[in-house]
C-alpha cells in the first residue's frame, strides 16, 4: 500500500469509527456530519480493499471486520504516539540534562565573554552539560551554523553572516597599549607618533598585516608600521614586555594586563567595537539555546534578559 495515497484524516476517522462502529456516534466524536464520515468510509474501505464495518446483524450499529479488528489496535497506538510527538513542549533542564553547547568566539569575546560564562555554566549547570569554544573563520561560519556544529556566534558584527538571529551585547573603545618603561615615554601620543611606531597586528585572518585600524588610518591618509601579526591576542603582552613594539586593541582586554602594560587613548576616532551574539534562526525556540543565550546576556551589565 502506498501511504502517500492515504489521508492522516482518513486514518484519525478510522479509528473513531473502530471505536464507536456507529457512523452518527464516530460523526459526533470527529465533530463532523454524518455523511462525510460516510463518504470517509466508503473511501477507507477502497484503500484498504476491505469493508472494514459490516451492518450488525442486530440492525443496531457496525461489527468491524477481521482486517479491521487486525488493524484497530496498533492504529490507535500509532496515532496516539503521533499525537504525542506533535503536542509535545521541548524543555530544558541546565541541571539534568545532557547538552554539549558548541560555540565560536573570536579572541575580545572569549576573553570578555567566554571566560565568564564558563565559570557561570559551572555554578548553574549539572554534570551533563558540556561546552566546546572555536575560532569563527569568516569564510566557514555560516555553514557550519546552518549545519549545526555551532549553537552559538560571538564576535564583532563584521564576523556575523547576515542571516543570522544577532543581538548586540558590548560596545567598546581600543587603546593603544606599549611595555612598562617604555622609551617612548608616557605622554598622550598624537598621530604622527603613532604612525611612527612600530606596530603588533592581532587578526583572525592569518598571515595579515592588515587590520580594522589601518583602514580608518588610509581613509585619513596615513598609514602606520605593522611589523608582527599574530593571531591570537594573549601572545601580545609577551611581545610587548620583551620589546618596544606597540598594540592597539580593546581597552576591555588590555585592562587586564595593566600591571605590565600602559594604555593610552588613540589619536584619531577609531569608531569602537561591538560585540554580538548570533545564532541560527532554526535555534530561535530551542529551550536549550534560549537558556544558553540568556546566561551570556546575564553577563552583560545593563542588558534586558
């Protein structure tokens, strides 16, 4: 039998009627008139190439048939398991529940973001929840969240692919950071000194020696001196401490090694930054990633859950 052919009504009918062997009472039950219950049967009984319900002998409603008797009990299941599977509510339970999160964040998010949540993932969540952190390369992240293999983006709006679900979370300033002691010295420096200096790259693109800041320098028509590019951002305290090379990165970052480095302001509007979060539309409802995305919002002063 072809189940194409066979309407999910026709089958829900069937079983009312199996139920009832009465059409008026299988009618009421479906809350349809009798004549299209009717007219649903005569169509069963051509699928299936049985009568299905014969007239009781009693001349008081039906008595199925051995291919209906056959077919009722596992009909019934069939269509309660299906209802089942329609009705039923995904949930989430941090505690209980066995989920690996899968998530991309590029250096400024992992360290702002990421380091944070997994200490906060660890207070709130049980045994069974696991998370995995990736670099996002640009040219692979869209297709990796269309197929699943990352719940959840965070990184500069640059990096989100536009047909994303994206939320802002941070907005930030670079500074421009240099070693203790310094020759430079520790006054403000102005555009020409920066340009002057010599220059450490952070970039997710490998092997770069072009960055965001280099194109708000052309679009002044300046350029500066980028000697080193590297492209994750804890190797930079290093290579200042040991050099006179300089870095511009965000502050939020920077902070972190102030007992080594010395910040100032940039000498030019840089624009800021902006952290984002971003995931598949598919995940909008999912309870899991719901709850994933409200602890990273959680971790954000001033942000509505």
């Amino acid at each position: 039998m072809d189940l194409r052919q066979i309407d999910l009504n026709l089958l829900v009918s069937l079983d009312a009627l199996l139920a009832e062997c009465n059409v008026t009472r299988a009618a009421r039950r479906l809350h349809m008139s009798q004549p299209s219950v009717s007219a649903q049967l005569a169509r069963l009984r051509q699928i299936f190439g049985d009568p299905l319900l014969l007239p009781a002998e009693t001349g008081r409603g039906m008595t199925p048939t051995a291919r209906a008797l056959a077919l009722g009990p596992a009909l019934h299941s069939a269509l309660k398991d299906l209802e089942s599977v329609v009705s039923h509510q995904p949930s989430f339970d941090p505690k209980k529940d066995e989920r690996t999160f899968q998530i991309a964040a590029n250096d400024t998010a992992m360290v702002v973001l990421g380091l944070p949540l997994i200490e906060r993932i660890s207070a709130l969540a049980g045994p069974g929840l696991k998370l995995t952190f990736r670099n996002p390369d640009v040219g692979l992240i869209a297709p990796q969240m269309e197929r699943g293999e990352v719940d959840l983006l965070l990184a500069s709006e640059r990096l989100l692919p536009p047909s994303m679900k994206t939320r802002p979370l941070l907005h930030g300033r670079f500074v421009m950071a240099q070693r203790k002691a310094h020759p430079r010295g520790i006054g403000p420096v102005d555009l020409d000194a920066y340009c002057a200096l010599q220059h450490v790259l952070v970039t997710e693109i490998g092997g770069s020696m072009r960055g965001y800041v280099d194109e708000t320098l052309a679009a002044l028509g300046r350029q500066r001196s980028v000697v080193v590019s590297v492209e994750k951002f804890m190797l930079v305290p290093e290579i200042l401490r040991y050099s006179d090379y300089v870095c511009t990165l965000p502050s939020m970052l920077m902070s972190r090694f102030a007992n080594v480095l010395d910040m100032f302001e940039l000498p030019f509007d840089d624009g800021g930054f902006g952290l984002r979060m971003a995931w598949h539309p598919r995940n909008h409802v999912d309870p899991a990633v719901s709850w994933l995305r409200e602890q990273v919002v959680g971790l954000v002063p001033g942000q509505p859950t």
